[in-house]
C-alpha cells in the first residue's frame, strides 16, 4: 500500500511538474538545431544538452514539428500494401525494414504523413535511450463522425516514457494544419499535443491497442462515437475541462441543458451557432476561466449545436454537439 501511495504521488507531482514546465529554452534550441546526414546523430546532438527525460523528448518532438511538412500528396493517394511472409517473425522483419525505409525517406525529404511523423519521433527516441511506442488507431477528424462508431485505422501517434510513466504526443497534430479538400498544409505548432492529458486525448484518439488510452477505465467505440467534436481553437484556447460528455444533448433534459467549459484564457466572449445562426446571447468567462452556456429551447433533434470563441461578429468554434 505504501509503495503505491507512493507511485501515485510521484506521477501526480510529475503531472503538475510537466503542466507548470516552461519550455522556451528547449524549444529554441530544438528549432536552432540543423539537420545532420542521419536522424540518430540528430537526435542525439538535440538532447545533448539535456539530463531530463522530459526535455530530451522535448527536443525530438519539436525538432520534427518544426523541420517535417506533411505530405498532401501522400495522403490523397492512399496506398496500403499488404506485408506476406512464410511466417509472423518473416512478417515482422519486412514491416520493420519498409518502416525503417519510410523514416530515412521523410528525414531526407522532409515530408511524411502521420504514419513517418511517428515513426521518425520513435526512432529517435530509441537513438537517445528513450522508450517509446508506435501507436494506430482511428483519429475523429469531422463532426460529421459524431455517433459513428471507428471502423477502420486512419492515423498514428505515440507514447513516449518519462520518468517511468507513459504520456501521449501527436507530433503530426502538433505541427500543424492540414486541409485535404483545399490541399493545403499551415505550420501552426501547437503544444497541445505533447504529454496531453488521457482524458482529452481519447476525445479524438482511438487506440487499436485499448492499453494505449491510458485510462484508468478504458472506453469502448460506442462511448468513442458518443464524444462532441473538438475543434482546432479548443487546443489553442487551453480548455482545461468540459462538460456534458456526450454529443447528444436536449435543452428539456435538467441534466444536460448546460453546457460548461473551463478555459485558461478568460478573456473571451462564448457565443453558440445552432443550425445556420449565431445567437444573439453571448457569456462572459468568469476570473477562474469558468463559463455556463444554457441550451436554447429552439433546439432540435440532430441540429448543430456548436460553443465558440466570438469575435467581430464571428464564431470561432471550439467544441460541437448534436440536438437529441
């Protein structure tokens, strides 16, 4: 009992450690650093000047968000090849020597989809001594999946150990934006990504392996399916907590006719967008980023119902819900 009051601690000291963790001067470092003739030799002059876990797997992180474009052509062509072998072992060593191939390919070129964006930050790690896991599962990319139950792999991402305790990064969703429909790729870093929070990251991450969701209650795809969609501001405006949980809300339900979001910046007005129209109404953040948005009466089954950032007469949406 003793040791696992313990464990906790440290992991609840770590969390609040990593939270609070100024990372400016690694960051800068990472960015000033240029590419070398192999990503191993990069990889360890990027965590040269660091002794914590932490901040080595800072480094890569940022390093590859900063330096890799991802790939739009890659990702509109879609090709999949099936790996045959005579048995499992044969299998495996061809998908490691194609996979190998794929990490060497982006670093030269500088390009790669999520499947390289992860494969090359998991490489580098093993290069310096960190452990690291290669993760697939089903990523929620449009509000058009709420209620749709993940049915196939569409995206990759990692879990990195610091420290003995295993925490998520998405280094393909950190380096910015991607618009398949436009064909365009904008740079916009975004330090959500790094060691997120289980809690968040399962909004719109779905393991293939359920042990990677690092939930003390490991979700199904049915719970999944039920999410609202994230928006991209959600991660730029730092919401901290939200809820309710489900997508499918009602404002005849007392239960969930409010919709509730902890923000870290307070200085914004929250306004609602149902159906083709933004309200009138607008809400105030409260001094402690705390914010109460009552579901209209006019909402409908089915009809969107997205919270949002306004501005200008515009909203900037940040999470979005169903009418049930």
């Amino acid at each position: 009992m003793k040791k696992f009051i313990t464990t906790v601690l440290l992991i609840f000291i770590f969390s609040v450690f990593c939270e609070a963790r100024d990372f400016k001067n690694v960051d800068k470092y990472a960015r000033s650093v240029k590419k070398s003739s192999d990503y191993r030799q990069l990889a360890k002059k990027l965590v040269k000047p660091f002794t914590q876990e932490v901040d080595k797997a800072r480094a890569i992180f940022v390093w590859i968000a900063h330096n890799i474009e991802y790939d739009i052509r890659k990702a509109k062509k879609n090709r999949k090849s099936k790996i045959t072998g005579r048995n499992k072992r044969e299998i495996e060593r061809k998908r490691q020597r194609i996979r190998l191939k794929k990490v060497q390919k982006a670093y030269i070129s500088g390009k790669g989809v999520c499947e390289e964006y992860s494969l090359l930050f998991n490489e580098m790690c093993k290069a310096v001594g960190l452990k690291s896991e290669y993760i697939v599962g089903y990523a929620r990319f449009s509000p058009k999946e709420i209620g749709k139950k993940p049915n196939s792999i569409n995206h990759a991402w990692n879990a990195v150990k610091i420290n003995g305790s295993w925490k998520l990064v998405d280094v393909t969703w950190a380096a910015g934006i991607v618009d398949l429909k436009k064909s365009t790729f904008t740079k916009d870093f975004s330090d959500f990504f790094f060691l997120t929070d289980p809690e968040l990251f399962i909004l719109n991450h779905y393991p293939k392996n359920p042990k990677w969701q690092l939930l003390n209650k490991r979700i199904d795809k049915r719970k999944f399916s039920s999410f609202p969609h994230i928006h991209s501001i959600f991660y730029k405006y730092g919401v901290k907590n939200f809820t309710p949980r489900s997508a499918f809300i009602s404002s005849k339900n007392k239960k969930n006719n409010v919709i509730t979001l902890q923000l870290k910046n307070t200085n914004n007005k929250i306004g609602i967008y149902s159906g083709k129209k933004l309200l009138k109404k607008k809400y105030e953040v409260s001094e402690t980023g705390k914010v109460e948005v009552k579901i209209p009466s006019s909402i409908r089954r089915n009809k969107r119902i997205i919270i949002g950032i306004v501005k200008d007469k515009n909203l900037f949406p940040i999470i979005e819900y169903r009418g049930s």
